[in-house]
C-alpha cells in the first residue's frame, strides 16, 4: 500500500501545485479588481466632497445676497417709516395750532355772553354751549384722524418694506 501512496505522491503532489496556482490566480484577481474599485471609489468620493463644497459656497454667496436685500429693504422701509413719523409729528403740531384757535373762540363766545334779557341770555348760553360742544367734537376728531394717518402710513411703509423683502428673495 506504502507503494501506491509513492506513486500517486507525485499526482497528488501536481494537483495541489495545480489547485495553489489556481487559488493564487483567484486571490490576486480578487485584490486587483477590489483595488481598482476602491480606486474608484475614491475618485468618487473625491468628486463629490467636491461638488458639495462648491454647492455649498454657491448657496452661501446666494443666501449672502439675498440679506444684502433684504436689509437694503428694511433700511430703505425704516427710512419711509421715519419719514412718515416726523410728518404726523408736524401735522400733529399743526393741528395743535387748530385745536388753540377753537379753544380761543370758544372761550371768547363764552366771555361775551351778556347779562341782559333773560331769554336772550339762554338762547345766548345755549350756543355758546352748542359752539363748545363743537369744538371739542372738532378736538377730538382731528386727534383721532391724525392717529389713524399716523397709522395708516406706517402700516403702509411696512407692507411696502415687507413686499421689497419678498420680491428680493425671488431675484
């Protein structure tokens, strides 16, 4: 039996040659195309760190522009809004002068009643009152209407502001 085993040594000995070789063949086809897809991708890789890095500086200068805008909007509604202020502070002091002038008539009318006939005297009270009423009606109605312009024309500067800052975002 030691006599066979001798002579399919060499066989034996051939095929296990034959099956390393192989083996070999396949372990270093394996590590190649694995290295050339690592090679791949990192090339791959490289490529889109890259393109992200770019996209990213394309988004900051464009996010960069659009609050350059946007502040040139808030600056130039604050500017309108300011402007609207100090001309409903003068048409405030305007409208005081009105004010003084009815006070001014009104009390004059009230120190000119006469203590003479007794039924003229009421008629005389009477309008005196009704003038007084008046103009504190016109008092109170020229405050009011001047708050409300005042308002108003805030309002306005802000929805304008506001509009700017939105269509500057879809430049």
């Amino acid at each position: 039996m030691s006599a066979i085993w001798l002579k399919a040594l060499p066989y034996i000995a051939a095929v296990l040659l034959a099956l390393g070789a192989l083996y070999g063949a396949y372990h270093h086809g394996v590590s190649t195309t694995n290295a050339t897809w690592q090679s791949q991708w990192n090339a791959r890789d490289t490529r889109d760190a890259q393109a992200k890095a770019e996209n990213e500086a394309y988004a900051r200068t464009r996010e960069q522009a659009y609050q350059q805008s946007i502040n040139k909007a808030v600056q130039d509604g604050q500017r309108t809004i300011d402007q609207a202020t100090a001309d409903a502070s003068a048409a405030r002091a305007s409208a005081d002068g009105l004010r003084g002038t009815a006070d001014n008539l009104a009390a004059r009318l009230a120190a000119s009643q006469t203590g003479g006939h007794s039924c003229t005297a009421a008629a005389s009270q009477a309008a005196t009152r009704a003038v007084m009423v008046l103009a504190d009606v016109l008092k109170r109605s020229d405050e009011r209407s001047g708050d409300l312009a005042g308002f108003a024309d805030q309002s306005h500067s802000r929805g304008v502001t506001c509009e700017q800052a939105y269509d500057s975002l879809g430049k």
